[in-house]
C-alpha cells in the first residue's frame, strides 16, 4: 500500500508518521508531503530517511492512501485531486467535515459510517473528538438530551507555532525580558487563558472551534436532536485539551452506574479517585490514545445531570491516532481498494 502523508512537517503530521510506526501500518512506501518551503528536507522513518515532496499534478499520482493535516486551504484544493487519483483520503482539517456525503468517524463510535465515504473520510476537530470517545456509551445506554461543554484547549492544537510562540513569551516572562507580541493568538497566551479559540464569524458570537463542537457531535452521534452548548478557551499547556462536560441524561443514569460503563469503554480510561488526588490531567494524557474521564459526579441541580472532567491527547486521540485507526478499519473492511464513485466534491 503506498500512502502519502501530507503535512508530514507539521505538528499532527510528524505525530502521524510516528504512530503509523508504532502501530506497524502495512505500508510498502510512505511519500511525506508539506509546502515548498519544506521540499527536498529528509525525516526520519524508523531507519529509512524519506525526502519531502511538494504537492503537483505529477507527485500525487498512485497513492492507494492518503493522510492530510496540512490545513483546510490545502485539504480543499488537493484531497479531491488525491480521491480522483485514486487514493482514499483521511483529512483532519475540517473544509469536509460537515458535507453530506464524507463520512466524520472516530474509530470507537461510528466506524459503520466509513463504508458509505466516496473517496474522502473525515477525521473530527479534537475536542469533539475525546468528548464524544466518553459520551457514545452513554448515549447508548441512557440516551442524551443536553451537553453543557467548556474546554480548556492546549497550544499544540494550533500547530507548531503556536507551541514556539508559548515557550518565547513564558521564557521572557521568567527572564524579565520585553515579551514578544503575540502573532499566532489574539492576546498573550504565556501566564494567561484565552475564551477565544479560533475564530469569530461575522454576526456570530460563538467562535468557528464553538460551533464545530456543537455540529460534529451531532453529526458523529448521529443525534440531531442532542442540545449543546460550548466556550472553548486556550490555556498556557504545550499538549493535551481538558473538558467540563455536564451531561443531561434521557434516562435515570448514576454517577456510579457511569463510572462502570466507561471503565470498559473501548478507547477510554476512568482515573477517578478525587479523595487521593486522582483525576485526569494534561500531563498524564500527553502521549496516551486513550482519553481519560474522572471527576465523575452528580449535578446537584438536576436529577438527570453528570458532571464529566475529560481530558485527551490533542495531537494523538484527537487527530494522528484517529486518522491512523481509520486508516486501518478502511484497509481491513476492505474500503481502500473498492471502486467507488467520487461524488463529495465539485469536479475540476
Ligand atoms: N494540532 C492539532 O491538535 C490538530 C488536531 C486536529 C486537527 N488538526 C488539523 O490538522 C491540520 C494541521 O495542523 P497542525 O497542528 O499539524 O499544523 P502545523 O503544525 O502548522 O503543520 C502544518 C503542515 O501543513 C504543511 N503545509 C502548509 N502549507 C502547505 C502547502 N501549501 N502545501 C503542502 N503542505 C503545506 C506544513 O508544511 P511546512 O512545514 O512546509 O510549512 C506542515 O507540514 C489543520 O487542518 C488542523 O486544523 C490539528
């Protein structure tokens, strides 16, 4: 199987490169692709060196497989070239996300929807994608009416300059130094916590990352009906987004009967020992796939409400791990190789 990484230079991308080694990806050649800016640089891969390759007409051909988190302008122009060239496209970036006909999968919860992709699968935004890892078993067994979210987002979620630009400004802080201007976020982010994560559209007070949230955990649960309501704030962490989720419940659901039910979730861990100090943290989360859930506890203000703390690995769970699991469900249901009409996107 020949599989192009595209965005291979990248903060999920390199992430992407580094699990599909872990986990032993059946690849017989990996081609990573990033900018110009990156072409002609080697990276290692285990004890080959592969040579970075810019994105043309003539460099895309051939690929069976094609993983993409190199942005939504690039995603846009070059997955439905990949798709007509023949490759299955994985894209984290979120300009499919929401189209009707490109599947939006997390390996744990709607794997069924990749056997109707048409050549493009999208992988979610990484906080909807931890949140709905703890959510789907207990929409199975108590149904959900209402999700109340906010988020605590780490920098790595905004790629590789944000993480530098952190480490400048936390550095001339401590050093007493002038601290540089902010040129990734909106305000300083070193010693500080920013409820704007992404973007706001004109007309709309939400942010572009709210909105995602609210529509992709309808779309993947496929629950249309679920009300939700996000803040989503970016916080001095390198890696690792944490989330207060209130869950209001269709069906009688205790704390304790929530806590067995995810202890034997797949893709989800329960640390949940508040007496001892026990609960999920950023740290600990950084460099696992499994998402973590503690804090599990009733809403004292309504019969039907948990209160969930669940924290993931932005750069693994929330975009490489995910898009390397679904690259794997897609090779072994047989979904790579299958033709198939290439209907999600405009032709040209
Ligand atoms: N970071 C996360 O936690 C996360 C989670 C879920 C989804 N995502 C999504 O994944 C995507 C990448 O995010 P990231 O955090 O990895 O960003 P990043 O660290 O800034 O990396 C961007 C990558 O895209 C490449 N690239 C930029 N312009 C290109 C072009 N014109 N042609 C080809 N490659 C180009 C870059 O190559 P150069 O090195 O050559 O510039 C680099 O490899 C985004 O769509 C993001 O929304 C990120």
């Amino acid at each position: 199987m020949r599989v192009a990484v595209v965005g291979a230079t990248g903060a999920v991308g390199s992430t992407i490169l580094g699990i599909m080694r872990e986990r032993a990806f059946p690849a017989t050649e990996v081609v990573p692709f990033a900018s110009e800016r990156s072409a002609g640089r080697t990276i290692d891969f285990g004890d080959k060196r592969l040579q970075v390759v810019a994105l043309t007409a003539e460099s895309i051909q051939g690929f069976d497989l094609a993983l993409f988190s190199a942005g939504s302008g690039v995603s846009e122009e070059w997955a439905p070239q990949f798709a007509r060239a023949g490759a299955v496209v994985v894209d984290n970036s979120s300009v499919w996300r929401m189209h009707d006909h490109v599947p939006l999968v997390v390996a744990e919860v709607n794997p069924e929807a990749l056997a109707a992709h048409h050549g493009l699968v999208a992988n979610p935004n990484c906080s909807t994608m931890q949140m709905v890892v703890a959510l789907k078993p207990i929409l199975d067994a108590a149904g959900i009416e209402r999700l109340v979210v906010s988020t605590y987002q780490s920098v790595s979620g905004t790629g590789q300059r944000a993480v530098e630009e952190l480490h400048d400004q936390a550095l001339a802080v401590l050093e007493a130094k002038e601290i540089p201007k902010p040129a990734v976020y909106p305000h300083q982010i070193a010693f500080n916590a920013v409820p704007q994560v992404e973007s706001f559209k004109a007309g709309d007070d939400y942010t572009t990352e709210e909105r995602k949230m609210m529509g992709e955990t309808r779309k993947i649960l496929g629950a249309e009906e679920i009300g939700i309501s996000t803040t989503c704030v970016r916080i001095p962490v390198y890696t690792g987004h944490s989330e207060s989720v209130n869950v209001q419940t269709r069906d009688e659901l205790s704390p304790e009967a929530c806590r067995e039910l995810l202890a034997s979730a797949p893709g989800v861990r329960v640390i949940d020992d508040p007496a001892n100090g026990l609960y999920p943290l950023a740290i600990d989360a950084a460099g696992q796939d499994e998402v973590l859930v503690g804090r599990i506890r009733r809403d004292p203000s309504h019969e039907r409400c948990l209160n969930l703390w669940v924290v993931g690995d932005n750069l693994r769970k929330g975009a490489a791990t995910n898009a390397v699991q679904v690259a794997e469900l897609l090779n072994v249901r047989g979904l790579l190789s299958s033709p198939r009409p290439r209907g999600f996107a405009p032709a040209g």
